[in-house]
C-alpha cells in the first residue's frame, strides 16, 4: 500500500506553489544551485576566451593574471601595467600554470565556464556558503577583514519558508504487458550542465544535470536551470528582494554541457548502495548548447504548467577551441544517448529504479566541497507514488516520488531510469532519501502536443 505524502518538498533556489496535483504543496526553497559572481573591481566574462581572440575580457584576464602570480610577460607587451587585448601564446601559457595550480584539468590555457568562475572567485575575494538544505551556493564579495580565509560564513543566506501541504491523493498507473528484457544506459548520455545567465554587472552561474535522448544532442533537464523568467513567474512568492530581482532580469547567455570520459562505467544498484563511488567530469565541458523546448500552457492547468519543469536543450556545436585539448568535440550526429520510455511504468515499492546525476552537495564522499566540481553520483529506490494532475492530465501519473538512497541536493535535471531507459526527469527533493520528478508519460505527451515527440529516441517498453 502507497503511503500518503507529508513532507515539504524542496529544490534548490526559490519558492513554488503547485496546487491541484497530489500533493498540492509549496515548495520551501529556490530550485538550482547558483553562484553569483559579482562586484565593479573585478572583470565581467561573458565569454569563453581561446588564441587570438581580442578584446578588453582579455586585457581583464592578463591583469588578474599578473596580480596573481602568474606573469603574462616579464615586461612589455603583457607585462604588468601593459596588459593588451589580444589572447596570445604568453595568454595561453600563462593561464595554463594558472590552471595547473588551481586543479583545473586539462591545464590547456583554454577559458572556459571554470576557469572564468575559479578567476571570478579569487578576484573578489568570495566566499561560498550554503543554506536551508544546501540549496543555494552564493558567491559574494567579502569585507577586507574576511579575505583572509574562503571558506566563511559570509555569503547570502536563504531561510526556506516552510507550508504544510494537504492530504495527498495517489493515483495508480495503468497495467501494462510484460517487459522485454532491459537495455543499458549509456554512460556518457547523462550530462553536466553549466548555464551562464547575465544580470546587470554580474554573471550568474547555474549547476544542474541532464540526459542526451537522442543521437542529434538533444538534452532534457529541469526548466529551473535554463529558464530564470518562468523561475521567477512560479517561485516569487517566496524569493527575497534580491532574488527576485535576479530571476526577473538575468537573461540566459548560453549553457555548456559536459559528457564524461569514454570507458565511464556507471554503478548499478548494489554498488550505490555499498559504495557509491563518483566520477569526476576531469575535463572542460565540450559543447555549448542552447534552449530547444520550453513548454508553453497549450491545454495545462495553471497549476500544470508551474509543475512541467523541464526543457529541451540542443547541442549547437564545441566550445571553442574544444580540439586541442578533447578528443570527443566532433560528435555531431552521433552522440551517445538513452531511450526514453513511457510504458511500462516502474512499479510503486517493487521495481528498482536508479538516478545518475551531479549533486551540488559539499563534501559528498569524494566530491570536493567544490560548486564547481561535477561528480557523477547514482542513487537507487523504488518509486513511492504516483501523483496526478488537475486538467491535461487529471487522473494520469503527472508526477511520483523517488524514494532512494544517496540523491544529495542539487540534483536538477538528473534522469530517473527503469530497466535501461529513461522514465522521469527530477526536480525536487525532500531530503537525501527523496525526490520529486516530473513522468516521462507527460514529459512525452507535452513534446507530441507541440508537434516535437521526435526529439528523443523513444521506446514503447523494454
């Protein structure tokens, strides 16, 4: 027997009120880890930097570059006091020893999403703290008296507005034929995901997870990553001033995603629930990709709409310079990918269903209390219940609980797989032993109302 659900739900970064599905609750915290990377004595990255390109980023990097000890040129041209626009040889060295010495891996003298991060950081003098459930990640700038030490307590906090939720209404999926033997996952399909948003002065960096569905690099995530208007739409209510004030005005630039190494092996149920060992994404991230799919309301409840968060991202191509330091940036049209499945349904409290994913969670075994760090993590469960919504999809199986082992906050976008496909995407969680995901059934059956169901490899059953 089902048990009924009581618990706030909570994601990591704002507030969100869903009413009409089972449960109705309002969510206690903002839905993606985040790192806020500001202040007027540091320089502005919008951009990935690489040889020969130009422009005042540059002279910015040779700068924080000289002041750090690591020098562009002993003197003229580059040389401090002298820094130039252009991204030479002397750059490029310079940011490699740079690199070498911070653990960013390769150090090929290449600027990207990390290494403008790991700069920002340091340029300021930040410090990063967590709060709530380890839901947020803020970097700010810290009074001269801190600087001493990064690590403090000195970042912006988040106190979770907390709401209890009425009772809980299950509904039960429909019997479905017998399976045929599952497939596989492929490791490579589940995906880092590194999304720069512009607000104002600043660049707001959000973490999240995501899974490949089909050899053409498409991406399905959590909306909440990609999307900060319709964050701020459904989780207002409970964001403070300066919250909102980001998710209201930050403008998505683009995203990055990361695949890991080939000859990844993932672990299956046994071994997550011994071990759980992570692997390191140890490279920059290989491709940049942009926003396919977002859903609109086309026949969904209002209270549906706030509840479909996920995307559809597309691979638009390598980040710059990807060859020179990444054997896989050439894998237009071949990407590795995991199938899609919307019958039959995980049984609740019997089948065993796994997540892989990239966890914010300082500290996490062998993840470096690092926001930066990306460490693939599995989780194992069942499904606790299924969870309906109130119009498009009254009576079906909208929503279900995972109920696990090792989820860890800052999952958003990881891919709930039964038997070797992929049958749900997260967005929430309660606590390290459950979260919240939206059914692949909708997922599936939103993409086929805007005419887009081709964009993932689907199968009916496996």
């Amino acid at each position: 027997m089902m048990r009924k659900h009581s618990k706030i739900l909570s994601i990591a970064l704002a507030a969100v009120t869903l009413a009409g599905i089972a449960p109705a609750v309002v969510y206690a915290a903002p839905p993606s880890p985040v790192a806020t990377i500001a202040g007027p004595a540091c320089v502005l990255f919008p951009r990935n930097l690489t040889m020969g390109m130009q422009g005042e980023d540059v002279r910015g990097l040779q700068q924080f570059l000289n002041s750090h000890g690591f020098a562009v040129a002993a003197s003229g041209p580059g040389s401090a006091g002298a820094e130039t626009t252009l991204f030479g040889a002397r750059t490029r060295q310079a940011l490699a020893g740079f690199q070498r010495v911070n653990g960013i891996s390769p150090p090929a003298g290449y600027f990207g999403a990390i290494s403008r991060a790991k700069v920002s950081v340091l340029c300021m003098g930040a410090s990063v703290s967590g709060s709530g459930q380890g839901l947020t990640t803020t970097i700010t700038p810290l009074p001269p008296a801190a600087k001493a030490g990064i690590g403090g307590a000195n970042g912006v906090a988040f106190t979770p507005t907390v709401v209890t939720p009425p009772p809980s209404t299950v509904v039960t999926p429909p019997a479905t034929a017998a399976a045929v033997p599952a497939g596989s996952i492929a490791p490579q399909s589940v995906v880092g995901v590194l999304c720069t948003y512009r607000w104002g002065n600043r660049t707001q960096l959000m973490k999240g997870s995501g899974v490949i569905v089909s050899s053409q690099g498409y991406v399905l995530t959590a909306r909440h990553i990609v999307d900060p208007r319709w964050t701020y739409d459904v989780y207002q209510s409970t964001l403070n001033a300066e919250q909102r004030d980001m998710y209201m005005n930050a403008v998505l630039d683009h995203c990055e995603i990361g695949l890991p190494e080939q000859g990844t092996a993932l672990p299956g149920g046994g071994d997550i629930r011994r071990l759980n060992p992570g692997t390191l994404i140890t490279g920059h991230f290989q491709y940049r990709a942009e926003p396919y799919f977002l859903p609109g309301r086309n026949g969904l409840s209002a209270s549906e709409y706030n509840t479909a968060d996920f995307a559809v991202l597309k691979v638009s191509g390598p980040v710059p310079n990807c060859s020179s330091w990444n054997r896989e940036c050439n894998l237009a049209g071949a990407f590795p990918y995991t199938p899609v499945m919307t019958t039959p349904l995980p049984a609740a409290a019997s089948d065993e269903i796994l997540s892989y994913g990239y966890p914010s969670t300082p500290g996490v075994n062998d993840a470096a209390s690092n926001f930066m760090a990306f460490y693939l993590k599995g989780a194992v469960g069942t499904v606790g219940m299924y969870l309906s919504g109130d119009q498009r999809f009254a009576g079906m199986p909208m929503n279900f609980s995972f109920d696990a082992q090792d989820i860890h906050n800052g999952r958003s976008g990881s891919p709930i797989f039964h038997r070797g496909k992929v049958v749900g995407i997260l967005y929430g969680s309660t606590s390290s032993q459950q979260s919240f995901n939206l059914s692949m059934p909708a997922i599936m059956a939103i993409l086929k109302d805007a005419g887009l169901d081709s964009v993932a490899s689907f199968s009916l059953s496996s």
